[in-house]
C-alpha cells in the first residue's frame, strides 16, 4: 500500500461513480483533491491544488502535491487492475498510463473569503477537438464540483490567443477564442469581485 509521506493526510470522500481524494497537509492546511471517475468503462483522473495562482504558497502547495498526486494515482490504478475489486476487468484499459488521465486544474478562490469562484482545466493543447476530448473526460465531474467551470487551451504564444470553453453550468456551443490577459483579467476581477474587495 502507498505510503503517505511524513505530515500529509488523505480523507476519500465517494458518491456515485466519482470519488475524491483530498490531501491535506498538517502545517499549510489543504494542498489539493484527486479526483477519480469513471466514465464510459474508463477510469479517469484529475488533480487541483488549492489557491490562487498569484499565491507564493500554492506553489509551494503544487511542490508538495504533485508527487503525491501522481503516486496516489498510480497506487489506486494498481488497485482497480486488481480482479478483486467491484469494478469488471474490462471496464479499464489496462494499455493507459494513469499520466495520460492526468488532467491539470486549478480552483480560483475569492481573495478575501477564500470560497471558490471557478475552476479551470488546463489542456495544454489548442484544437477545438481537444477542448472537446477534455470536455468528455471531466463533465461527469462538473455537477459534483458545481462550480463555474473554463476549459482552456494552450496560449498560442504569437497572438497570444487563448481557445476558453464554458463548460458548466451552462456549456458555451463552441470554444471562444480570446486574448489571454482578457482572460486573465476577467477571472481575477471574479476572485476579486466576490467579496467585493
Ligand atoms: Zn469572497
């Protein structure tokens, strides 16, 4: 079984076909959730550290989370290849790396409060197609999570152009495209407008 690393707690929370894992850290408090869902027969996985990305300390949070992330999500892909869960051997694929299920996203919190104002999902790519593919993959989430939701893509680094989906709770028809820091500052004025700092 995994072994935690020295000061971190994990707390599994399930409902449904979804479940999340939240890591905790005894001095810095929460450092972020994994969560687990199965979709379509096939597993998935995603992570998000907690804070705002202007934070110091969620760096420091992600420096701490990402290893134990990735572990965890290893440790639990073993566990569902195993006959001896509920889940029918041919209900994942064995051939996929628990990496390739690894989707980045980060809750936005309100400055002040500190309650959560959005979640983006990083794709890293920047096709219409794999807005749609990462769309697919984490919708089953969206309800549980019941936040407003961005899907994005890679900022094309000559125009600076973004590729953002609203996914829940209304999905926008298509992908817009839009200039970055038009983003940027449109979800900041979100963490700053909720307490209306
Ligand atoms: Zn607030």
């Amino acid at each position: 079984m995994y072994q935690l690393p020295e000061k971190i707690k994990l707390r599994k929370e399930s409902q449904g076909d979804v479940h999340i894992y939240y890591v905790r850290h005894e001095e810095i408090g929460d450092l972020g959730r994994i969560v687990l869902s199965e979709y379509m027969g096939q597993s998935h996985f995603s992570s998000e550290v907690c804070g705002n990305p202007n934070d110091p300390l969620t760096q420091k949070r992600l420096e701490i989370f990402k290893p134990i992330a990735e572990d965890l999500i290893e440790e639990v892909s073993k566990q569902l290849k195993s006959p001896s869960q509920d889940i029918p051997l041919g209900s994942y694929k064995p051939e996929a790396k628990s990496s390739e299920h690894f989707v980045e996203s980060q809750l936005l919190c309100c400055i002040k409060c500190n309650t959560p104002v959005c979640r983006i999902v990083y794709t890293h790519k920047n096709t219409q197609a794999d807005i749609e593919d990462y769309y697919r993959l984490v919708f089953k989430e969206f309800k549980k999570f019941d936040i407003l939701t961005y899907i994005v893509g890679l900022v094309d680094t000559y125009t600076e152009q973004v590729l953002v989906l609203k996914a829940y709770p209304q999905r926008d028809e298509k992908p817009e495209k839009i200039d970055a820091n038009i983003f940027d500052v449109k979800v900041q004025n979100m963490q700053s407008g909720h307490c209306g700092v």
